[in-house]
C-alpha cells in the first residue's frame, strides 16, 4: 500500500524564532505531524544562508521525519514501504530533474520504495526575520567539513585532518534527535577534547532535527543523508569545493552481509559506496559543488585505531566515544553500570560494539565496561546475540575471495576495478575480529571459532 505524504510548510507563530514549521500531511488524516527544527543553532553559526543547500537540507528532513514516522509493520513484507512525498523548494525544476535518481538513491539507502514530487514552496525553511538592531556576525570559517557524530571513527577522522592540515580549519557538523540521548552530549565531550587539542582550529556546529512526537520506526536509515545534508548546508557557505568529510571505517561502510540472511534491504547502507557515489552525482547535478567522501573507505576500524596521527589525543578521547547500534536497549545486560557507576556506552555483541572491541584490542586499548562482555558468553541463543550469532557464522565459514566479492556485489554496486580491494579489506576485518575472539572471548566463544 502506497503511503502519500504532502510536507505543509508555514511560518512559526513566535515572531521570534526564524525557522517555518515543517509538517506531514498523510493522505486521509486529518492530523499532521510536526518536525522538530532547531534552527537556532543553525543561524548560530552563520547569520548567511545557503541556496541549494537549503532546499537539501529541507528534503533531507523531511525524508528523515517520514522514514521515521511510517511503520514496517503494516506492509505486505513486514518491511518494504511505498512512500509518495512531496516537498515545497525553491528551486523546483532542478530536483524533478533528479527525482528518479534521488528515489533510486534513498530507496537504496532506507531498503524502501520513494517517489519524489516537488513544489514551489513560497516560504522556505529559515525565515530570517527583521531585526531592530544592526548585529554584526562573522561569515562562518574552515577549510573542510567533517561530520561528527559522537562516535570512535568520526572523532579519528577529526583528530587525522587536523595532524594532517596544520594551518588550516575544520567545521565540525553534529547531529542529534531528541528522541535519541546520547548523540548531543558525546559530541560535547568530544568537542571539549579537541577544544584541548587543537583550539582555534574548529567550530562545532550542533543541530536538532528529529519528530515532535517520536516515530513508527526506529531504524533511523536515512539519518546519514541528513547528517550530509546539514554538512552540505556548511560547506556551501564556506565556498565551492569545500569537502564533506564522512569519516567510517570500510567494513562497516561496505556491511558485508555476515549470513546470506542479511543480504539486499536487510543490511545498512549509510555510508556505502554506491550510496556516495549515487548521491554525489545528484548533488553535481543539482548544483551542489561540496563533494562528500569517505577518507577510511578501505581501513579497518582497527587499522583506523593504530593508524591514528594522534594517539594522545586518541587515548584521552576513546573511552568517550560511543560506537553501540543499540545502546537503548538494556533490558537484557548483564552489566547496567560501571565502575564510575554510570552505565556502558555500549551493549557489546552489536556488530559496531565488537568491531570496536576488535579494533582497540590492536592497540591494547580494548578495556571499558560493556553492558554484555563476550568474556561472559556460555551461548548465542536469543535474539539480543544475533549479530554476535552472524559473526561466529562468518568467521566459521572462512569464504574464499570469490564468495567475498559475490556476498560484496550481492549487496550493491562496486567498482569492479577495485573489486579486490574490498575483498581484502574485508579479509583483513576477519583476521581483526578472529584474533579477538581468540585473545578475549570466553571459553565457550573460543571453542566456536577453534578451527578457523
């Protein structure tokens, strides 16, 4: 069943505040649903707003607000959506020129059915208003953007531009829902470890976009192209070529599917790169001239970690970082806190949490609490432990180079020229994880992995 949404725009009713109020109209309901901007701290920054940039970073929100707000449940799948939007820009003719690339991109990322309409929309997401005063604010400054989310690969991209460009300056972009805690606060701590670091060198610019009131779906698929969104609103002001930097690590980018089960819609896309790459080619045509990349594309987490240009920095910063897929979730820990006694950033047996682990066990640094350590581990039964279930069930299988690239193309579009690359990145993940499991797991993991 196709679910038609129409994104309604009108000014705020607080003369005060500069942002419209965005909202979904369904088709058939009479109540909408409100997106909650904080635009605040997007004028913070940067009095100036960007063109195209705008019209991204309203799209962007507004894909976000209805992935989250249209439940899986109700398809004939349990999972595969048809959504019909359509959203009011500025710039109407050049994003229905794109508009069956752009269904083809975000229908990849979010595993979905999109079909995109746009209209002139006479108001537009920043309604500047006329102020008394003459307040004088200086036009936002840096060299490059860097998205921050608040976890380890993000702040390792940070801390590696930073080593690596010694004179110049780095717009850091956060993220944060406020249905989801944690984002906001572990970029705050982040930004206090680089304000030690490098002072002077960065700004961190924190935005607020989510649902007023929560959401059918908390998969949260489609945040990575708001997170690019809000990095391309920054970059466009500071100037044409200015990079968008989405630092990840290569295998969770590329999401090799651990079990065949886990193959096509059911695997994350958020930084694949048949993602990037679709999504830059839309942004040359739209006129968006920030190209977004991923400096760590053929890195390991763990090779990141010892590769990093600043291990002080790093070693005050690690512990602080939050890698968890499901950090909400703790009904089922063993650990509900830690020896500070406040609870584990992480679960443990997600697949972030153990390519962490596996990662900071290569340079010795694999020592926080989690909320289920594999030390503790007497089997795989129940469904908290199915991703760490998938990952025995890999490793076990030790796929030759031509079952790596049919599992890598299985799950998207790759450039066959560097087709061995990413076998072997994903060859050296699994000599990562194994000699991990091997050093710390506990006695039953270690029989489940003797013979690979």
């Amino acid at each position: 069943m196709k679910c038609d949404i129409t994104i309604e725009i009108a000014p705020q009713a607080d003369f005060k505040k500069e942002m419209a109020t965005l909202s979904l109209h369904f088709a058939g309901q009479t109540e909408n649903i409100v997106l909650d901007i904080n635009g605040t701290a997007l004028l913070k920054v940067s009095r100036y707003v960007p063109d195209i940039g705008q019209d991204f970073l309203c799209i962007a929100s507004c894909i976000y607000a209805a992935d989250k707000a249209v439940s899986r449940e109700e398809t004939d799948d349990k999972w595969t959506r048809h959504i019909a939007i359509e959203i009011p820009v500025r710039h109407v003719d050049i994003w229905n020129n794109v508009a069956s690339e752009l269904s083809a991109c975000v229908g990849f990322l979010t595993g979905d059915l999109w079909e995109f309409s746009f209209r002139y929309g006479e108001k537009r997401l920043i309604q500047k208003k006329p102020r008394r005063r003459s307040v004088r604010f200086k036009r936002v400054t840096g060299d490059a953007v860097c998205l921050f989310s608040g976890g380890l690969d993000s702040f390792i991209g940070a801390v590696d531009w930073f080593t690596d460009n010694p004179t110049e300056k780095l717009l850091l972009v956060g993220h944060y829902d406020g249905d989801v805690s944690g984002p906001s606060s572990d970029q705050r701590a982040l930004q206090a470890i680089c304000q030690q670091k490098f002072a002077g060198r960065f700004a961190l610019a924190q935005t607020r976009i989510g649902l007023s009131s929560g959401g059918a779906d908390t998969n949260f698929r489609s945040r990575s192209l708001l997170f690019i969104a809000l990095g391309c609103y920054f970059a466009e002001l500071l100037g044409e070529g200015t990079p968008v930097l989405i630092p990840e690590n290569g295998p969770i980018a590329l999401n090799f599917p651990l079990t065949p089960a886990r193959r096509g819609s059911c695997s994350t896309r958020t930084v694949h790169p048949q993602f990037i790459t679709s999504l830059n080619q839309i942004l040359e045509r739209v006129g968006i001239r920030n190209s977004v990349n991923n400096p760590y594309e053929i890195k390991t987490k763990g090779e990141m970690v010892r590769e990093c240009r600043d291990k002080n920095a790093l070693q005050d910063a690690y512990a602080l970082t939050r890698s968890c897929a499901k950090s909400s979730r703790r009904g089922h820990w063993i650990n509900r806190q830690g020896p500070t006694g406040k609870a584990p950033l992480g679960c443990g047996i997600c697949v972030p949490c153990l390519f962490r682990r596996a990662a900071l066990h290569v340079s010795g640094l694999d020592q926080e609490v989690y909320g289920i350590p594999v030390e503790l581990i007497t089997d795989l039964h129940g469904a908290a432990r199915a991703d760490l279930l998938a990952l025995i069930a890999f490793l076990r299988r030790s796929d030759s180079d031509r079952e790596i690239a049919a599992g890598l193309l299985g799950n998207g579009s790759l450039p066959l020229a560097r087709l061995p690359e990413y076998v072997d990145l994903v060859k050296r993940m699994r000599s990562e994880v194994l000699l991990w499991v091997r050093a710390t797991g506990s006695a039953y993991l270690k029989h489940e992995v003797r013979a690979c």
